[in-house]
C-alpha cells in the first residue's frame, strides 16, 4: 500500500523527461522468449509490473534481470511452458506470453490474466486469432491450454475489434507460423509499432504495423538484440494534465508528440497554449482552463482511454461543460466518484459523463480505484486547496516511474510513503 500526501494549489515549472512505456516494454519482454536468444532493453521504466514480468521470465528457466534503466534478458535457457495463476494474476500483459511461448514451444499452459479492473477484459479475440493459425485453444476452468499440433499455418485473421492485445499476441504466434499471416483491423498504437521494431530486429519479416494491416512472412532469428523502449505517451499526457491543471510552465523532453496529438489537441481548447517539436512538448497554463469539445475515446488515433482520467481531472475546474464518452473500457469512470469528493460536480450516465467545471476543489482523502484513476485523482489533488491523503493499492507504481521525484521537481508538494501490507506506515 502507497500513502500519497499533497498539499494543492502549487503550479508546476521545469523540465521533465518523459519515461520509457510501459505499453511497449511489456509485450517485447514477452516477445523475448521466441526464440533462445539474448536480448538488451533500454530506456526500461522502473514499474511495478515490469518486475513482475521479469518474475515470469525467471520462472520459465530465463535469465531476466535488472541494471539502471536497462534489463536484459537471455532466453537461452528457457525450460517451461506454463505460467502460474499467482504471476498471472498480477498483470493484464501477461496474456501476451501465450503467444511466444506457443511460438517457441508449441504448447503454452496459462491461467486467464489479471490486470486493472476497468469492466469485463475477455481474451476471447486473443484465442480466436490463435486458432485461425490451427492451434488447438483449450479453456479449462480459470486455465488456458494452448497446443500447435505440428506447424501453425499462416492464414488471414480479421480482427472483429482492433484489440491491442490481441494484435500483439497474433503477432508473437505468427513468427512460428508456416506461410503468411495478413492480420486485418489490427490495432495502430505506436507500442504495437514499438514492437515491430523489436521483432525485425529479432530477424521476423513483419511489417504494416501502425497501420491497420499487418503481415507476418518468416522468421530467421538472430543471438542478440538491442532495443530502445519507446516514450510513454500516457505518462506524457498525465503530466501535461497536472500543469494544465494547476497552471504553470512545463517541457517534457523525450516525448513523441505525434503519439498523443489528440490529448494536445484538447488541452489546447482547453486554452493551454502548447508548442511541440518532434521529440518535446512545451505547455504553458493559466490554470483557468474553460471546457474543450467532447472527447470521445477511441483506438489509436482516437483519444486513449488511458489519458481520460487525466483529462477529467484537469476539466474538474474549466469553465463551462466537459463532456466524456468513454467507448472502450465499461467501468472506467470510478475517478469520477472521488472527484466529487474534492467538490467537483459530475454526473454520469452510461458511458457518458459531464463534468460542470467549479470555482475551487478541495482537498480530501482518497482512494485510488485502478492505475489511471490513481495518477488522475493525484492530478485533481495538485489542483485542489488543502492537503489530500490518496489511499493506493500500489496501482500508480505499475504505471508511473518516479511520479512523486519528477512532480516534486516541478515544484508539487508532493510525497508519497510506502506501507507494508497490514503494517504500519
Ligand atoms: C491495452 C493497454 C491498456 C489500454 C488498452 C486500450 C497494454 C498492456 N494495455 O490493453 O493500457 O487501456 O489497450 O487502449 O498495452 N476485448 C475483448 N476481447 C478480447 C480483447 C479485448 O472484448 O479478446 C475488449 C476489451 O474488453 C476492451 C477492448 O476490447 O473493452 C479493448 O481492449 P484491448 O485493446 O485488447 O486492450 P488491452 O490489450 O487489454
């Protein structure tokens, strides 16, 4: 459990660097495994759910470990082909090692993954595209068994919603595939481009990535790989949210801002003024911001579901009406109830939720719902007067490398402790 304890009404100054995904970093941990081969990652965030992944690589005979901002990763040794419920449990991604196992081994045995709560997270499209490839997907109480009688065969898969994760795992699977694979409807994000890259540099034949048509033609894998995770642009919007809302003057360097332009595009309605070169952002704010237009989410290139909390959180004081349609995840407006607790003024109904901006919030204690909602409500509390106390169950730290350090060096104040499970703080 994470105390965090932030006195509000501070603005926000300085330089920051944006931190590696986690988005990426996890799925090309996971892709490490299809072939024995030796793999160095940089620019690796320090993140709750990226141990927890290295966890998983160690037990399946890996080697995994951790030095500064790199992790590297020899899957020479790999000697298992299961994952226990106890590591699963831990992280939605881990479903992506259904993939590259089935890859590598030709049977993979997992149990149904974990992750934050946002609504109901079926993997039904993951397991359909693995038996368009001819593997035998068997779903046995909370188990996944996963078995390639003989050769997966490359085929076409048109993916009825472009899921991330089941781009990602239909990616990993194809490499071991015969012939081609053409997936169809494929997911955009830059992590599933971020991931490409990887694979190439793997020795994969893969291309279309960004695009909505991926082709997957060939494997000759390489011994080593050297791979730069690409910037967050979630952890990107949530700090330009925190400015935005509290006001001041903030630059993030190491930010694409190609990658999260209709997040700019919002904050700049929202009266922010914002200039961005290829690789940083610079925002400035009043702090008095009045309502940007309707933000819909959508896939990539649409608004991101994961910067809507933030958002939100910087709309709690606009002027004016801020409407939300939140078209991915079902359950992903629990910030919204906490917000009120501040004093802010929403209603929900659906998947619509409006936000009537008012004059001030106030501080007030919290409780973080899931890893968005968590780095949202510390947003809201930036902005708010008086002390807030945010109860949190170690959601941000899967998500947020040093949030407190970079907050508190923009001149937030901001700290946050950490207490043992059932101990005291
Ligand atoms: C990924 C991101 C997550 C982000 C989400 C949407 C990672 C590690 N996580 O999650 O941060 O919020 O994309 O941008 O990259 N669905 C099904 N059946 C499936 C798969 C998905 O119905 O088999 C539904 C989901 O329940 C959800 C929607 O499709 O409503 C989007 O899910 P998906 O794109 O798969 O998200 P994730 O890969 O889980």
């Amino acid at each position: 459990m994470t105390i965090w304890h932030i006195n509000g009404g501070n603005t926000l100054h300085g330089s920051v660097a944006v931190q590696g995904a986690k988005n990426a970093v996890l799925p090309i941990m996971a892709a490490s495994v299809l072939a024995p081969c030796e793999t160095e990652l940089r620019n690796v965030p320090e993140l709750r759910d990226v141990n927890t992944t290295l966890r998983i690589l160690r037990h399946l005979g890996c080697t995994a470990e951790r030095g500064g901002d790199a992790v590297y990763i020899d899957s020479r040794g790999m000697s298992r082909n299961d994952i226990p419920h106890s590591l699963m449990r831990e992280l939605r991604s881990s479903v992506i090692f259904l993939g590259a196992i089935l890859a590598r081994c030709g049977e993979a045995r997992l149990s149904m993954p974990g992750g934050c709560e946002l609504g109901p997270r079926p993997v039904d499209l993951h397991l359909e595209a693995l038996r368009a490839l001819g593997a035998d997907v068997r779903e046995r109480g909370g188990d996944i068994v996963c078995r390639a009688e003989g050769a997966l065969t490359g085929t076409r898969i048109v993916l009825p919603f472009p899921s991330v994760g089941a781009t990602e795992n239909v990616m990993l699977a194809a490499c071991a595939a015969e012939g081609e694979t053409v997936v169809c409807n494929a997911a955009r994000e830059p992590e599933i481009v971020d991931l490409q890259r990887y694979l190439q540099n793997l020795g994969a034949a893969i291309t279309g990535a960004g695009t909505a048509t991926i082709t997957v033609g060939g494997f000759r894998p390489r011994r080593a790989v050297e791979h730069r995770i690409l910037s967050d642009r979630i952890a990107a919007a949530t700090l330009l949210c925190a400015c935005a809302a509290t006001g001041g003057e903030m630059e993030l360097t190491d930010a694409h801002p190609a990658h999260f332009l209709t997040v700019l595009d919002s904050l700049s309605e929202a009266g922010c003024d914002i200039m961005t070169t290829s690789s940083s952002v610079r925002l400035r704010s009043t702090g008095r911001l009045i309502a940007p237009k309707p933000v819909v989410t959508r896939p990539y290139p649409g608004f991101p579901t994961d910067a809507q909390p933030p958002l939100m959180a910087a709309c709690l004081k606009a002027r004016g009406t801020t409407v939300f349609t939140e078209n991915i995840f079902t359950n992903r407006y629990r910030h919204a109830e906490e917000f009120r607790r501040l004093g802010a003024n929403v209603s929900i109904e659906g998947r619509v939720a409006y936000i009537s901006g008012v004059e001030k919030l106030t501080g007030a204690p919290l409780t973080a719902s899931d890893l968005r909602a968590g780095a949202a409500m510390l947003v809201a509390a930036l902005s708010a007067e008086g002390h807030t106390e945010l109860l949190d169950d170690d959601y941000i730290c899967r998500g947020y490398d040093g949030f407190d350090r970079r907050l508190a060096a923009l001149g937030a104040d901001i700290r946050c402790e950490t207490q043992a499970k059932g101990g005291p703080v």
